[in-house]
C-alpha cells in the first residue's frame, strides 16, 4: 500500500508529509556528512549541528527565555512521571496534583511512590469532563511544585489558560498539546512532553526547566534519572534518541519555515477542531461529544454514537475509508479524532462527510 489514508491515531501519531519527504531524501547520507542520521556518532561534529539546531528552533518557537534549559531525553512522559517527583519534591515537603484525566491520575500514582502527595483539585466525579476552575483549587502555598497535564487525550479536555500556582513552580505534562499553540513558557517551573504527539516520532521526551528548579535537584540521584547531570551534559550524558531528535528539529524547521510559527498553527487547530465539534453538534444528538464545550480539546476529539454496536460498525467502515485509528481509548470507549498539528484539513472534511453519511445510514 503506497497511497497515504488519514492518521487519527493519538500517538504515535501524523507527521508533516514535507517532514517525512525531507527524511527520505537523506535517509542513506545526510548532505555533507555521507553517513544516515541512523548511523552518524552521537560525538560528531554533524549531530551535534543537528541536536543544537534542533535546541534552537524550539527556542524561537516557543520564546523560551535564557534561564532554561531544554533537554532531549529518552523514556516518554510516562518516566517523567517518577523523574518530576524524584528530582524537585523533598522528603520534608508535598506536592500538589491537579488531576483532569488518566494522566494527570498516572501521574500522581507514581509521584506517590517518592514522596508525599496531594489532590489539589479533580474532575473525576463528573467522568473527567471538564478542567478545574481555579476556585476549585486547594492549592499549597509551600507546595514543592503544582503538577497538571494541560491536554487530557482520552477523555478530550484542554486547558485553555494555565493554573495560577502562585509562587510555587507550575510543572506541566504537556505532552499531547506541545507546540500546538502560543505559550507563555516564564510562567512554567518545569514543562515536559512525548514528542510522538506534535513534535516527533516515539522516542524522544523534551524537557524544559528553568535554572532555579534546576538547583533544587538533589545529589546522589542515579545519573541516568538526574536532570541536572543531564543538562550539564547537554542530554548527551548517554546515547540520545538521535534519529528521533532529527526528526524533531525538522518538525520544528517546518513550523517555522513552512507554517510561520505557533500562532498559525494554533489559527489551523482552531478551524480544523471548529469544523469536527459543528458537525458533532449538529447532529441532532446523535453523536454526542464527551467534554463540555468551554473545556474542548484542539487535539483529540471524543464522541460516542448511540449504541456500543453502532460504533464497532463506525470504527470498521471509516477504517475501510481510509479514515484510520478513530477507535475510542479501551478504557472510555467511543470514537477519538486526534488532529494534531500535522493532521490535514482535508482530513476532518473527509470525516465529516462520513459521518453524515454513517448517520443517515444507520440513524
């Protein structure tokens, strides 16, 4: 099969098709080097273009300021769930979990393995549908930090502005949103992210981490799990995820170059998830839409069908169309639509007309 269909899936997910072109063309030699990226030394002079190049368009992207780091490790989001916890909460202090969905409640199963933990705030009573509001927060002035996960991909919720965390340091699992649209990074202790939604294949983890977190970060901590060690050594402590970070800088190149930065692409989101969630409501019902409206997702749509029957039969003929990967999470059920920066316009038309079709057919 050489014809490309549409990716819904949440992660690993879409790629820009200029990215995976750009790839292809070098795969055997990258210019200049006569070696592939998969071959190249870690050490060279030619990754190492490639990692701070890489570093570099994050930053402009972003605006991220000159007291942070940025860190390209290995893991996915899933070991930052015990990294957070194991560098920045000491054996004396607490930390404070917003939780919105099942990582936010992964996240704070394994933080709770390291040290003392509280539940600031959640919204599991109401099946995850919404965020919190902020005067739902009980929040710990002395708190060793303020953890949330601003886009929850199973159940389809999206902050639309950070928690005030006040002075204490606001850590963010940004993974599913990453590089989705503006972000004021200086309001951040510490932000982390898969790459395999937005920024790149599986993988590579991006950390981003102010210098005063930083030094928090205590001695003794094995060297591999330490991110200070980590920074210091320019996240080349060990073997990176070298083809994998490539990828990343070319993804960030693309948005830069070929999208014109954060604000497009956020513009793009906007119109892609606007056109999918109007035909969801306009379906007098019968798709039904899981998050409230003020608290919808950019990046993963969710809606069910009105029959568990009916969405096995929904799942099989869009995936017979082309439309792939649109089965809900096994533990929500339902239908997902990740859209993700890469994810093309046409795409979401596409499933849009399926829909109504499949509605019209079996209503």
């Amino acid at each position: 099969m050489t014809e490309r269909i549409f990716n819904f899936s949440a992660g690993p997910a879409v790629l820009p098709l200029p990215v995976l072109e750009e790839a292809q063309r070098n795969l055997l030699a990258l210019p200049g080097v006569g070696m592939s990226v998969l071959e190249v030394s870690h050490r060279s002079a030619a990754f190492e273009e490639v990692i701070h190049n890489a570093e570099a368009d994050l930053r402009s992207l972003l605006n991220v300021p000159e007291n942070y780091k940025v860190l390209f490790l290995q893991g996915g989001a899933s070991l930052q769930f015990t990294m957070v916890p194991m560098n920045l909460l000491p054996k004396e202090s607490s930390a404070d979990y917003i939780l919105t969905g099942s990582w936010g409640q992964g996240a704070i199963k394994e933080a709770r393995k390291l040290g003392t933990v509280r539940e600031a705030g959640s919204t599991a009573e109401g099946n995850f549908r919404r965020v919190t509001h902020q005067d739902e927060l009980i929040l710990d002035p002395h708190a060793a930090y303020v953890h949330y996960t601003s886009n929850e991909t199973i159940f389809g919720v999206e902050f639309q502005s950070e928690p005030d965390a006040g002075d204490v340091p606001l850590v963010c699992d940004m993974s599913s949103n990453f590089i989705s649209r503006p972000v004021d990074v200086s309001q951040y202790g510490l932000i982390y992210a898969g790459a395999q939604k937005n920024a790149g294949p599986a993988g590579a983890t991006i950390v981003i981490v102010r210098d005063d977190v930083l030094a928090r970060v205590p001695k003794g901590l094995p060297a591999m799990l330490d991110y200070r060690n980590l920074a210091e050594k320019e996240s080349m402590y060990n073997t990176p995820p070298c083809f994998a970070i490539y990828i990343c800088g070319l993804v960030f190149k693309w948005l830069r170059n070929d999208i014109g930065g954060l604000e497009k692409i956020y513009a793009l989101n906007q119109e892609k998830a606007k056109i999918l969630y109007d035909a969801i409501d306009a379906s007098d019902g019968y798709y039904q839409g899981h998050s409230e409206p003020q608290c919808r997702s950019l990046m993963n749509v969710t809606f069910r069908l009105p029959s568990e029957e009916l969405e096995k039969k929904f799942a099989k003929e869009a995936t017979a169309a082309g439309l792939d990967g649109l089965k809900g999470h096994r533990s929500v059920g339902g239908m997902r639509a990740s859209i993700y920066n890469a994810f093309p316009r046409e795409g979401v038309v596409r499933l849009v007309e399926f829909m109504k079709d499949f509605a019209e057919k079996n209503g």
